[in-house]
C-alpha cells in the first residue's frame, strides 16, 4: 500500500498499536478471517451441485442489502466484461421491471432475516424465476425449503459486514460454477494467495493506523474508477458502520462532470479525498488523476492516493476491501467507538417491524 501525503494531509508519525481500539466483539478478529472466509465458501459450494439450468437464464439479480448486498455490487462490477450476461445488483423491496422467469435471482442475506430481500424472493417465486439463496438461515432457508430452491449455507455467524469472505466468496463460486462468467479456480487462489501473503506482511495495519489518525473529525471522500467503484462504496458503508462517521464516494469519470465544482464553496479543511488507483482501469480514467490532483491542491483539499500491487482485478479488489476494513476499525478507535454494534440502525429495524 502506498499513501502519498499532500499538503493537508499530515499525521505525527506513530508506533504500531498506538490507536486503541475498544473492540469486545472481537471486530478485528473477524476482519483478519477475511481470506479464511473467502477459502472455506469456494471449497464448501466447489464440490456441490446447483440445480440451475443456465441454458434458461438470460440475466442474473442479485438481491441484497448492506453488508450482504455489496458482493452482488462487487461481482457485477469484475465482470462487467466477461459476463455471459447481465449480472445486476438489486437492493430494494421488489424486482426490476425486466426480470423474468428467464432471470436467475440469486438472494444474499447473511442471517436471512433482510425483509427487502424477503419481498424480492417472493416477488422471483411470483415470476417463476430460478432462485438460489445465499444464507446463513433464517426465513430465506424457510422459503427455500418451502418453493424448493436450492440454499448455498454461510457458516457464519455474526455481523453481515464482517463475513464478507462467506458471502462474497460464496457468489463468486457460484456464477464461476455456473460458468455465467469467464472464470476459473486457479484465478480464485492466486488471488486469494496475493491476499494471505499481504496479510502476513503485516504492513497494512501500521499504514491504517496512520491514516486514521488524519481522518479524524475530516469526512473521508473515496474516488475510484471501474473495477474499484463498489469497493469505494464499502469503503463508505464500513466508515459508516465500523467508525460511525460520516463519508462519501463517488465514481470517477463522473465525478470529473460534477463533483468537482462543488468543491468552490466547499469547507476544505473538513475534506480529505481517498483516491483509489487501478491498475486495470480505462486508460483515460487512469490518466485523469495528475489533473485531479492540480484541481485538489488549488482548493487546499487533502487528497491521498492510495494503491496496492496486484496481478489481478480479483487480488487488486481483495487486497483494497481489506485495508478499507482495517482503516473503518482503526477509525473506530481514535474517534472512540466500539466497531461492531451500530444502534440507530437495530432501532430502525425494531421501528419497521411495528409497522
């Protein structure tokens, strides 16, 4: 991982293990069980049959929500161009208009419980779509077990953010298996070895520790451009949840069309731009950022380009999440808040439910 610094963007140098965090839910744990995760979901579902037929599939929804939601967003974006065909996140109550009995719906709800979710099953079982769930239990497996789709099983229990590995790596074995994208094993492992290897490196905790620090009372905007867009998103929703601070992302060239200008009565020094580089992005996107830097600099708005050294999408997206994750705990730590519990949104689920 490399973080170049800019003007505005400064911390004291620091020891390791200098933020401390109050983690009784052993959040950290988890985070570092990441590529563990992502093995034990491509062994279990590798050496099973799917009872889907993909002769009669013409486009994939994969419908989830927060934690659970974000691989379909992952997944559609690595193979956006290789892809047999369309593979279109879904995170709303319902289905999109054009899904059919030709659509395979494929549910991704860690505890099974995401009433969203819920409702796009029973929409898909209305359609007679193909269906395949990705759970851990709860009312998805009930559904399962009653309309007669099959169930990929999440041995995990916990925090949806923090299984990502279960959940992502389940996905990403099943649209391989079904040969939906051009995929294989060898790929799979070679990325997830790139991963293991990192990790044992033990670099990039020090490195999230330090950066932390900087975002302290900053609202963190992450830009990234195709393959890295929806790793942005996460690295959103992990500050969100982990850090319960405030952030944004947005995704490049896009943000070249609008963002930018609102930085003229932005308040800068409430601002640092998290800029994610890609090797494997569009040319002309790669191309923007000495520009964007210019652009940056002349409205004393701190921008830190981040990167990491990948031989693959895969690796290059595995190796990002990991340290966004290790960035939203350390977060967590200098702001003073424990990572795992996130309160307003048990509220909000306990407020729906009486309705």
């Amino acid at each position: 991982m490399i973080a170049q610094l800019y003007p505005n963007w400064y911390a004291e140098p620091m020891s390791e293990g200098q933020v401390i965090v109050v983690d009784e839910q052993k959040m950290l744990e988890r985070i570092l069980a990441f590529p563990n995760q992502l093995e034990k979901a491509w062994t279990n579902l590798w050496i099973k049959d799917v009872a889907i037929s993909v002769d009669k599939i013409d486009s994939v929804v994969v419908a989830g929500m927060g934690g659970s939601g974000i691989s379909g967003q992952l997944a559609a974006e690595l193979f956006m161009n290789s892809s047999i065909c369309p593979v279109i996140p879904w995170a709303d109550y319902g289905l999109p208009g054009w899904a059919t009995s030709r659509t395979l719906l494929v549910a991704i709800s860690c505890g099974g419980d995401t009433e969203e979710t819920l409702d796009a099953v029973k929409k898909g079982v209305e359609l007679k779509m193909p269906i395949v769930a990705i759970t851990s239990g709860g009312k998805l497996a009930e559904l399962a077990a009653i309309h007669g789709f099959p169930v990929v099983k999440v041995e995990y229990d916990g925090p949806p953010r923090a299984g990502l590995g279960w959940l992502y790596g389940s996905l990403l074995t099943l649209l391989t298996k079904l040969k939906i994208v051009t995929f294989d094993e060898k790929q799979f492992f070679q990325a997830l070895d790139e991963l293991k290897r990192t990790i044992a490196q033990k670099q990039f905790p020090a490195k999230a520790e330090e950066l932390a620090v900087t975002l302290n009372n900053k609202i963190p905007v992450i830009l990234a451009a195709a393959p890295l867009v929806a790793v942005a998103g996460r690295y959103v929703t992990q500050l969100n949840e982990n850090s319960k601070t405030m952030a944004l992302s947005k995704p490049l060239p896009e943000a070249c069309h609008n963002f930018i200008v609102g930085l003229d009565f932005a308040v800068p020094e409430k601002l640092v731009v998290l800029y994610l580089e890609s090797k494997f992005a569009f040319s002309r996107n790669i191309g923007r950022k000495k520009i964007l830097e210019r652009l940056f600099v002349d409205k004393d708005v701190a921008m830190v380009p981040l990167s990491v050294k990948s031989s693959s999408a895969l690796a290059e997206q595995l190796l990002f999440l990991h340290f966004g994750d290790l960035l939203s705990f350390y977060l967590a730590g200098v702001v003073g808040v424990d990572p795992t519990p996130i309160e307003a949104i048990t509220f909000l689920k306990s407020e729906l439910m009486k309705l």
